[in-house]
C-alpha cells in the first residue's frame, strides 16, 4: 500500500511514503529513501521531520543547501 501525496507533510522535499519506507528528493536528480525497521519507527521520524518544515533532517538541510 502507498501513501502517496500524504497531506500532513511539510517539507518540500517528501516524495512519498509506503508502510516502511519515506522517499525525498535527493541531491542532484536522485531520490533518498528512508527505510525503517518497523512502523512505529518510522511514524517517530515522519512527526518530528516530515510534518514540520523547517526540521532536523539531514537530508532536507542539505536541499536547503542546495537551493540557496
């Protein structure tokens, strides 16, 4: 099952989501996925980076970079 347009995120750079797993854009034309061992893992990560923009993701610091 996919999570895709998930409408509680806030960072520019989330992609999409499955059960385990976060996409974001990458550096360059790549994307980043986020796997997570288990579901409530993942929730912990997505609350505290995904829905909160500006956030501690290291990858959502280095697109900031990025587009400076």
């Amino acid at each position: 099952m996919s999570y895709l347009g998930n409408a509680n995120a806030k960072c520019p750079y989330y992609h999409h989501e499955s059960r385990k797993q976060i996409t974001c854009e990458g550096c360059g034309c790549f994307e980043i996925v986020h796997k997570f061992k288990n579901e409530k893992e993942k929730m912990r990560f997505e609350i505290k980076n995904c829905y909160n923009y500006p956030n501690e993701c290291q990858i959502a610091r280095a697109n900031d970079k990025k587009y400076e």
